[in-house]
C-alpha cells in the first residue's frame, strides 16, 4: 500500500483546499513533515484515520464525543456557514495482479450535527480507467474493504506518535489497544470466533432438545451469564485502567519528590534542627571567644615577647649570681685577714706564711673577678626569679597550648556555622516548602487512594470471577441434564472434544506466533541499540504479552536498568517487529518521533529505523526533533523523497502546507 495524495479541505487549521504528494520513490521512502506544536501535525494524523475509518477511526481529539459532534469539531472556523468540509486520501495497493487506485473522500457541510457522505472511487492502473463516478456499492461495504487492506486492529502499528511511543515503554504490560493488534496479528480472533460459534451451535441444540420449563430455566441461566460475564470483562478492564492510573500518579509523585527535594524540601522541614544546631554552635563560639579573652587577661600576651622574657630570666640569674659572689668576697676577705692574723700571731714560718697568704689572694681573687661582671641591672630578687622561671617555664606554655586549641576549635565552630547557614540559604521559603509539601502530600495519597482502589475492584473481580464459573458450571450441568435425555448428545459432545482440541490449537498457536514476534522484536531492539551484548533475547509473555529481557548470559534483566530512551527504543522495536510480522506491506506515519530521546538514541533511530521502518514512511516533526543537522543527515542519504512545512499563522490560527522543510 501506498499513499500518494491527501488532502484537506477546510478540515482543523486547514482553510481552503490544500494538497499533500506524499509518494516515495523506490530509494526515498521518506516524506518530511515539520511543524510547530499546535500547528496541525495531530491534525495531519487524525485525517488519516478519519478517512480511513469514519466513525470508528481513534482520532485524538475525539474521546468519547458523539461522531457529529466531533465532525462539528473538526471544521475549519473561518469555514462559512454551509461550507464543505472534506477530507480525502489517494492510495495504491496491490495484493496479487494489477495495483489498485483507491480515492476516499469523507465530507461534510459547516451545519449543526452535519451528517458524512462517504464517497469512493477507484480505477485499475494497469488499464487507466479515470476516476470519475463514484462507487456507492464500494463505499457501503468501506468497512469491510479496509479490514482486508488495513484492519483497524493493527492500524496503531503504523499509524502513532511519540507519545504512544513514551506510555508503552513506560508501562509493564502493553496498553489494550497494542494487545488487541497483536492478538489481531497472531491470528487468534479466527479461533476466537470459531469456538464461538461452535458455543452457539451448542446452545441451539440444548434449545431444541429441550422442554418448555427447561428451556425457560436454561435461557435464564444463559442470560444471567452472559450478564455476568459482561460485568466481569468491565471489571477487568477498569482494573486495567486502575493500573496504568497507578503507575501514572507513582511516577508523579516521583517527581514531586525530586521537584521538592531539589528547592530544599528536605531542608526546609529539618529547620528547626539545624537552627537550634546553629544556636548551640553559637553559644559553643562565644564560650571559646571568652575563655580566649581570659587567657588573653593572664600571662598569655606575654607570648609576643617571650623571647625577651628568656634573656630577662638569664640576666636575673647572672645578676643573681653576681651578687652572691660580692657577699662571698666580703667574707673571705674578712676570714682571710683574720687566718694570716693568726698565723703571724703563731709565729708560722716566713715560707709557709707566704704560701697561705697567696692560696688564699687567689681564692679572693677568682671571687672578685666573678662579682665584677659588668651587666645591666634588673634589680631584680629570688623570689622574682622564681616568678619569672615559673611564668616561662610552666605557666605561659600551658597557656599558648591552650589558646592554641581554642583557636582551632573556633575555626571549626566557625565553619560548621556557615555550613548551616549555606543550609538554611537552600531552604525553600515557608509558603513554597507548604506548597510542595502539599503537592508531595497530595501526589502519595492519590496513589493510595488508586492503590485501595485497584485492590479492592482486584478483589471484586475475583469474586465475580469465581460467580461467573460458578454459572457456567451450573450452565454445563445444566446442559448436560437436557442432553443425556436426548438423542443428538452426540453432536454436543463431538463439539466439546473440537472445543477442546481448538483450545489446545488456539495455545499451540499463540505459542508459535509468539515465538516468531520474539524474534522479531529481539532483531528489532539488537539492531536498533547498537549494543550487541546488551540484550541475547527478549520473550513476550502469552497471556500478558509483557516483554522481559534477558542479557547475553540468559540471566534475567529488570526493564528498570534501560534508560528512558532505551525503553523508548524497546517500545519501537516492539511496534516495529509487530509490523514485520503482520506480513503487510503498509506505510507508516510517526508523529513526534524523537520526543525525549538523547542524541545517541535519535542517531540510531535516523540512520537505522526511520529509512527502513517501510517503504513508506510519513515523519511529522518539530525543528527541534528533527533539527536541521538531523535533516540533512537524512537528505544526505538520500532517504527523503519530499518535504512540507505546516506553517502556522497566529494571527488567523490558520496553517498553510508550504513545500521545503524549516531551512
């Protein structure tokens, strides 16, 4: 399949009748597409599902609008009133001989609750035919047409955006509608809907075969199962709905956290603390401060001199000593006199007598010459001396270790003082810290309040589960009553055993297809990483279809160790590979496709998915996305067959599809 024309009358931001060629070339799949956001790209999407699929198309902006009303929506408002609003796309496909020209064009006039006319042309290409007259037959039966060209199912598989892209690889298990595409894919609908059938044929036998009364019962027990079994299936599905909630309001709150934390939340609520720590350090700095002053009283400044306070005690002391030896003299001097007195008096003998008397002028002398050093006087006594040896020796060291510590202990005060003060400078103020703590406080008991939620319908869905089989059990025995009275029992059973063996088929296959889509995505997501040892395979469960990874090891790796693009990456490769494996050949279109990613993750997907994710490949991008190196990368590589710029006018709120790209 190939789309080759769309166009847009008066359709969104569109005004006017404005035309996109959006064939590729055998070398050039790719058709460019830029646009700011606002400017028409989601629009640009929707019209293609819109004329694809009418009312069951999933456009974005429709929810659950009335089909009316959101054709009412979708009308251009400088449209006048009457106008025509229409959509209209051109496509080419082939399945076996000649290719196929299909002209859809939905349209619509700017009334209240306007109604669609649908009209479809078509022409063989081989053979040339016009597109002229309209085909109503064709265009009756357009839902059925599409399902064989393009089903509905898998249309999210080549028709998505970046966003789509972002919640599956944030979720554990793929949203409802990635499961229905691939049970659509995996073929499963077609025993789906034979066992189905096979359940109605066999209720229609248990209706024929019996009586009034038990036909009444079996209808009733029928029709209470069938209710019930609606139930269940709402309850399921608002579970999982309840879950993906879950992990929303998780991941919000997530980010409150960080957004809190980050503006000094976690400050801001230990500040009293650390006002009081600042309090204590303060009353600790001024103690220290004090007890330096009165060290600062004492002996402590003598410190600045002590090297004169040292020759100050050597000086007293000789001075000391100098007087010591002047009392000395004039005592010898005296007992001296008086022994050469007494001696004369003896009679001693001249030789002997001259002898004492030079021993003992020697004594005197040596005295003398130490009392008659010439030094400065202190004046200073023993005592004094004392003081002094005590001061230098004892008291002023023990006084400068002293200071020493209170000083350094000062310096530390100081720094853990402006540390806290850095703190508290980091704190949010009072009336944002109450915000974000509000935020915090109101993000964590959402999550709760989801989580007693999904638990309590988690435990409504199991007791209605277990109500559900306890009727369908009813519902076989029930059945089985009516049909061993009768004759056609043989016909229920044979289709119990086919419904069996269909079962056991229905596995066999599931794991078989299941099997291949492995592979598929594993070659995928190896090709798109460029890390050839990261991941040796991933499988898919069967009843979830959840991916999990394993490394080159095959050991088990958490989905939490990827980085956000690498999620991103695993969630291409998985619509990618489902896309292989559909075996259709099919054009995709992506609507902001590099959103979120890094540089390296965005190299990947321009050189490896974006040239070969079809043979033709739509790219709605902002400048941003696909910037203008990343635009000439692909242009350089001769991948782009065109380009278009859907350029916005602010002032009209009109677009205007323009050829070239931003630059």
């Amino acid at each position: 399949m190939i789309f080759k024309t769309l166009i847009l009358e008066n359709f969104g931001p569109y005004s006017g009748r404005q035309t996109l060629d959006l064939s590729p070339t055998e070398t050039s799949p790719i058709i460019l597409i830029g646009g700011m956001n606002g400017g028409g790209k989601t629009t640009l999407m929707d019209s293609l599902r819109l004329v694809l699929y009418g009312q069951r198309a999933q456009c974005s902006s429709r929810g659950s609008m009335a089909y009316s009303d959101f054709l009412e929506q979708c009308i251009n408002r400088a449209s006048a009133e009457g106008e025509t609003t229409a959509v209209e796309l051109i496509f080419r496909h082939s399945i076996t001989g000649a290719p196929t020209e299909y002209h859809i064009r939905r349209s619509w006039q700017n009334v209240p609750k306007p109604k669609e006319n649908l009209e479809i042309f078509i022409r063989n290409i081989v053979e040339g035919e016009p597109i002229s007259l309209p085909d109503p037959a064709l265009a009756k039966m357009w839902d059925e047409r599409i399902e064989e060209l393009l089903p509905l199912g898998i249309s999210n598989l080549f028709l998505f955006d970046g966003e789509q892209i972002k919640e599956l690889a944030e979720q554990d298990n793929p949203p409802p509608e990635v499961v229905n595409a691939i049970q659509s894919l995996l073929g499963l609908e077609l025993s789906d809907r034979l066992s189905l059938d096979l359940k109605i044929l066999k209720d229609r036998k248990a209706k024929a075969l019996a009586n009034k009364t038990e036909l009444q019962d079996f209808e009733t027990l029928e029709k209470r199962f069938a209710e019930q079994d609606d139930q269940r299936k709402i309850i399921k599905q608002k579970l999982s709905d309840l879950q993906n909630k879950v992990d929303v309001a998780k991941k919000n709150a997530s980010e409150l956290l960080d957004i809190f934390k980050m503006r000094g939340g976690e400050i801001t609520a230990e500040r009293t603390k650390l006002e009081t720590e600042k309090q204590q350090l303060q009353q600790k700095l001024d103690s220290d401060r004090q007890a330096l002053r009165t060290l600062a009283a004492q002996a402590l400044p003598l410190s600045l001199i002590q090297p004169l306070l040292n020759r100050a005690q050597t000086q007293a002391q000789a001075e000391l000593e100098s007087q010591q030896a002047e009392l000395t003299s004039q005592i010898l001097g005296d007992r001296n006199q008086k022994l050469l007195d007494f001696a004369k008096a003896k009679k001693f003998p001249a030789a002997k007598l001259k002898q004492l008397e030079n021993f003992l002028q020697i004594e005197l002398e040596q005295i003398q010459i130490q009392a008659d050093v010439d030094i400065p006087k202190l004046g200073i006594d023993a005592e004094s001396l004392s003081y002094l040896k005590l001061i230098a020796s004892q008291l002023l060291p023990d006084q400068i270790h002293r200071a020493q510590q209170l000083k350094k202990q000062i310096q530390d005060t100081l720094l853990n003082i402006d540390a806290g003060d850095r703190q508290l400078a980091a704190a949010a103020p009072p009336e944002e810290f109450d915000q974000l703590a509000q935020q915090v406080d109101e993000a964590n008991q959402k999550v709760i309040k989801l989580q007693t939620e999904y638990q309590t319908t988690e435990q409504e869905l199991a007791q209605l589960t277990a109500i559900v089989e306890d009727t369908k059990q009813k519902l076989s025995q029930y059945g089985k009553k009516i049909f061993e009275r009768q004759n056609n029992e043989h016909t229920i059973q044979a289709i119990d055993r086919v419904q069996t063996t269909l079962k056991t088929f229905r596995q066999q296959l599931k794991i078989r297809k299941i099997d291949h889509l492995e592979s598929a995505v594993t070659e995928c997501f190896r090709y798109l990483i460029r890390k050839a040892d990261f991941v040796g395979r991933i499988t898919i469960d069967i009843e979830t279809f959840a991916l999990h990874l394993y490394d080159a090891q095959g050991q088990p790796l958490p989905k939490n160790r990827l980085s956000a693009g690498e999620k991103q990456l695993l969630a291409t490769a998985l619509l990618w590979g489902l896309a292989r494996v559909s075996g259709r050949n099919l054009p995709v279109a992506i609507d902001t496709p590099l959103g979120r990613l890094d540089s390296s993750h965005r190299k990947n997907l321009l050189e490896r998915y974006f040239p070969t994710a079809s043979h033709q490949v739509l790219l709605l991008s902002t400048d941003t996305e696909i910037g203008q190196k990343e635009a000439k990368q692909l242009g350089d590589s001769g991948a782009i067959a065109s380009e278009y710029l859907l350029e916005y006018d602010i002032s009209t709120c009109q677009t205007t599809i323009k050829s070239g790209y931003f630059w």
